[in-house]
C-alpha cells in the first residue's frame, strides 16, 4: 500500500468508529453495528488496535440492544482472550467478520473509551501550556 492508502485507511478506521459510536448515541444500534462490522471484517494486522477494540465493543453494545446477547459475548470473546494473554484477538476479522451479516462497544455510555482517552490527552496538553 501507498502511504496515501494508509493514510485514507487510518481516517475510514477512525470514521467507522465515530460513526459507530454517534449511532450508538442517537439509538440507532443496526447502523451502529454496521458500521463497526466494516472495521472488523479487515483483517487484524491492518487495523490500529484502537479503533478496533473500540468496534468490537460498540458491535458488542448494538448486539445488546437487538437482544442478542450471545452474539455480543462472541465478540467480546477475542477481547477477553487477548487480556488474558491468547491469542484470539489477532485472527482476521477477530469474529464480527461472519457474524451477524444482514442484522440490524457496555449499557449507557460504554462506548467512551476512545472519546474519553482523547478528550483526556486534550486537556493535559492545555494543561501543560
């Protein structure tokens, strides 16, 4: 890939998240979930793992609010497995790529991991100028 690539790639990836958090946001967990299947589907080693913990958890709160909890536990299944020192989450598509095509990341504001690290490192810079 050209830098160009990676770089239009970094800023879908960036996208698909926001807009799968924004949806999660406004009730809309079919266009959350769609849009953070997108993310997932590329393989692991193309993705920031970021962005992609970050999806796995949004898909995982949209599967919640379609009432399909054990679809949300397949996802967070990877997850679990990394922290616990596996090796799941670096298979492609980490498990979202098959699962739930066609269906419409924590209850209530759990999708604000990512939003929340940013906004955090944002006030530390002005704090420190």
């Amino acid at each position: 890939e050209s830098k160009e690539e990676e770089e239009r790639w970094h800023l879908t990836q960036a996208a698909l998240a926001k807009l799968s958090y924004v949806s999660l946001c406004t009730d809309n967990p079919v266009q959350a979930l769609s849009a953070a299947q997108q993310l997932l589907s590329r393989p692991a080693r193309v993705c920031l793992p970021a962005y992609r913990y970050a999806a796995a958890m949004y898909a995982a709160e949209a599967k919640c609010l379609l009432e399909d909890p054990e679809g949300a536990l397949q996802l967070l299944h990877p997850l679990i497995q990394e922290a616990a020192g596996g090796e799941g989450g670096e298979e492609e598509g980490a498990g979202v790529a098959s699962e739930g095509k066609g269906d419409a990341q924590q209850g209530g504001a759990g999708g604000e991991g990512v939003e929340q690290q940013q906004q955090q490192q944002q006030q530390q810079q002005q704090q420190q100028q």
